[in-house]
C-alpha cells in the first residue's frame, strides 16, 4: 500500500524528526505535528528538501480541546490519512515520591490522552476507507523497568494496552495498528542521561518506525539487546524484577546501579 498522506506527532525533534527524514520522499504529504514552531520549520525545510510536500501545525498535545480541534479539522485540511506515527511523550524521569500528581496527570495526557483522541478519530476513518497503517511509539521501559521511571512506564503501559485491545477491533478490517518498542536512544529527552547500556540512534528506531508502517507489523523492538531483554522481562517477571530489585537496592547494588542503569548524571 502507497502511503502518501502521512501525519507525524512530536517531530520538532528526536525519534520523530528522524522519523521525518525517513519517511520524506517525492510523491508525499507529511503533516509534522508539535509545540515548537522554529523546530518544526526547520524539520519542514529539510525534509521539503528530499522532494516530500511538507506541512506542519503547532499543538499542545497536553491540552485535549487543542487536540480535539486538530483530529476534528484533520480529514478537511490536510486530506485522508493513509499513515499515522504517534510518536509524541514526555517522561518525568524523576522518583516517583518526587513526583506531583499533576506531572503525572500531564504525563498521561501527553503519553496516552492524545494518541487516545487520534486512534478514535483517524482510525475511525481509516476503517470507512478500509485502509490505512499506524505505528504508535511506546517504551520498552513498560515491560522493563527501571528506577525513577514509575510513571512514564505506566503511562506508556496504558497506551500499549490500549493498542493491543484495539487491534482486536480491527481484526476484520485492512487497518494496520502497530507498535515499536525503544529502548534507551539518544535523543533531548535522555540528553545528560548516561547509562553502560549502548543508546540506540533515532535513525535506528525511525528505520524500525518505517518498517511498521510499510511491512505492516504489529510489534517492532529495534535492536538486538532489547529484543532479548523484552523476552526475557516477559517469560520471567517474577524472576527477572526479583533480579532488577537486589541490582536496584542501594545497599547490594550500588556499583551495579550506577553503571547500569540510564540514569541523569
Ligand atoms: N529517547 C528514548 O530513550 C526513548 C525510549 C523509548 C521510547 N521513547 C519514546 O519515543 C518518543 C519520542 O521520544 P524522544 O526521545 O524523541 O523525545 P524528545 O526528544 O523529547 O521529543 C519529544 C517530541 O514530542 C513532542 N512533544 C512533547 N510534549 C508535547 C506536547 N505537550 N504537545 C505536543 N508535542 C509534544 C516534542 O515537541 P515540542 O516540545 O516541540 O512540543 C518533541 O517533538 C516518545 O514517545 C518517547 O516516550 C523514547
């Protein structure tokens, strides 16, 4: 299927700039979507660049009549959407005893109200047209965890719960729902972050993106250690978490700790 109409979240920068890149070729319309209007002109002007038709809206993703609005006028202004990337989050990386309730409440709105909002408007039509592919961007850290990540990983949980139900009412239909698992890249959200763990690049996990899309696939985790460690996570929780706590614990575990784990340095 030729994706031509293809709406991005969050590509003024990081994973979803690099999934502009990617995905920009003659013969496209992207719709970029995010806050920051300087970034999202620049992603613009590059990727307009690779030959793509390139359009691009400001919006607070954490602001629900400002999403509603955007998915209510989408079909209208910029077309049928044959691809979605829902890639846009925000994480509090911070402990969750530190964190307020209302940096958790914009969390969920940004991570999992909003993708939310575009599933139930452009998945919709994507169905009356019978055709369409979304990829949405979740995290490893939900099946993974690590510490002073509470709230970002549920957040993250909640939106791939989401999807995968999801899917189940779209069996019957040509509508392809997919999701891509990261695991730790380096971009301006993990800026200052340092972990013995290889980042991946944002191109890497754009490449991942892309093959969601076009090979229609419903789970990608790009790279080799995270697909072991979401294997590993899975089939063992009790083992694998009872292992995570003794490396988290600052008594037992303080070198492992600081070498591990991603962490603010
Ligand atoms: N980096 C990692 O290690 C990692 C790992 C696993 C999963 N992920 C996921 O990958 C996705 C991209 O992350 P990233 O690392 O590229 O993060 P990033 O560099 O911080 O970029 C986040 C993007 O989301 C947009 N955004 C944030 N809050 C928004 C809001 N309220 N309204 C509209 N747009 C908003 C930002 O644009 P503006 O600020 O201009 O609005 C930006 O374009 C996220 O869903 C993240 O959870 C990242």
């Amino acid at each position: 299927m030729d994706l031509e109409r293809i709406v991005i979240t969050g590509a003024s920068r990081g994973i979803g700039e690099a999934i502009a890149y990617r995905l920009a070729r003659r013969g496209r319309r992207l719709l970029l979507l995010a806050r920051t209007e300087r970034d999202l002109e620049r992603v613009s002007r590059r990727a307009r660049g690779q030959g793509a038709d390139v359009e691009y809206r400001c919006v607070d993703l954490a602001r629900p009549e400002q999403v509603e609005q955007l998915v209510g006028e989408l079909e209208r202004d910029f077309g049928p959407v044959d691809a979605l990337v829902l890639n846009a989050g925000v994480a509090n990386q911070r402990s969750f005893f530190e964190t307020d309730l209302a940096s958790i409440d914009y969390e969920l709105r940004v991570n999992f109200e909003a993708p939310a909002v575009f599933l139930r408007h452009v998945v919709r039509q994507m169905i009356e047209r019978n055709r369409g592919s979304v990829a949405v961007v979740g995290s490893l850290t939900s099946v993974v965890p690590f510490p002073g990540n509470a709230s970002y990983a549920a957040s993250k949980a909640a939106l791939q719960a989401l999807v995968r139900s999801l899917r189940l009412e779209l069996a019957s239909t040509n509508v392809h729902l997919g999701l891509v698992l990261p695991g730790f890249t380096a971009t301006p959200m993990t800026e200052g972050m340092t972990s013995a763990l290889p980042a991946m690049s944002a191109d890497q996990v754009a490449r991942a993106v892309e093959r969601c899309l076009t090979a229609r696939r419903p789970f990608v985790v790009p790279g080799l250690i995270n697909k072991v460690g979401l294997r590993l996570f899975s089939a063992a929780p009790a083992l694998t978490d009872a292992v995570l706590a003794r490396l988290s614990s600052p008594r037992l575990g303080r070198r492992w700790r600081r070498t591990l784990w991603p962490r603010v340095s």
